[in-house]
C-alpha cells in the first residue's frame, strides 16, 4: 500500500481495490457453496420462512454492497493520503515538513491493510457458519 514520496500508491488506482475485492467476494460465495452445497442459499433467505422474499433481495443487494464497501474504503483513504503528501510536497517543499505526515502516510496505510484483511476474514467465516 505504501509508495516512493512523490509517487501515487498501487491502491490510489480504483482498480486494484475492486480486483481484490471481487476476489473476496467470489472466494467468500466460493468456501459458502463449499461448506454448505446448495444450502448455502439458506444465508440469504433469513432466519424465519415467510420472510423470505423479503429478506433475499436485501441479503444479496448487502452482499454486493460489501464489495463497493472495500473498494471505496481503501481506495479513498489510500487516495487521500497520496493527495494530502503531494499537497505537502508542492506547498512545503521536498524539506522536513512533509516528513511526518509520510510516517503516519505508513500508520494509515497498515492500518487499511489490516482493516481489508479483517473484514475480508470476517465475511469468509460468515460463509461458512450454519445459517439461522
């Protein structure tokens, strides 16, 4: 996630966060079938049957929003670093001044890996626990 200064992260690009997250999406919907087969169609209808029709377009609109969800959150917090460092850059100079926003540009970039990681994690456990 981190860069050279002056140059824009691999995740600044809308690209690579929506490719990792449509990986995560298929992988999540990949182990569900795995674990469940056909039931696991059980996870969208919800936890009492007449409410199922209800209940399904809301599981599978959510399910794609988890995808939008990843993208955005890591592209706009990485994308917003890199624009706050060449601000920096153009407006201070290439001294000292943008030196200790690159040290936290480190923080908050481990911090979104981390959060990506987690929350992918999460959705891939959710797949594989029995549905209500």
């Amino acid at each position: 996630m981190l860069s050279f200064p002056g140059c824009f992260s691999p995740t600044a690009n809308i690209n690579t966060p929506l490719s990792m997250a449509l990986c995560t999406f298929i992988f999540t919907h990949y182990l569900g079938v795995k674990y469940h087969g056909v039931k696991y169609v059980k996870h969208f209808l919800g936890p009492i049957p007449w409410l199922a029709p209800l209940f399904f377009p809301i599981e599978v609109i959510g399910h794609f929003a988890r995808v939008l969800s990843l993208t955005l959150r890591l592209f706009g917090n990485i994308m917003g670093e890199d624009l706050v460092l060449m601000i920096l850059l153009l407006l201070a100079g290439k001294f000292f001044a943008p030196l200790p926003m690159m040290f936290l540009a480190v923080f908050t970039s481990t911090v979104q890996a981390f959060i990506f990681t987690l929350l992918s994690m999460m959705y891939f456990a959710g797949s594989m626990e029995e549905a209500h």
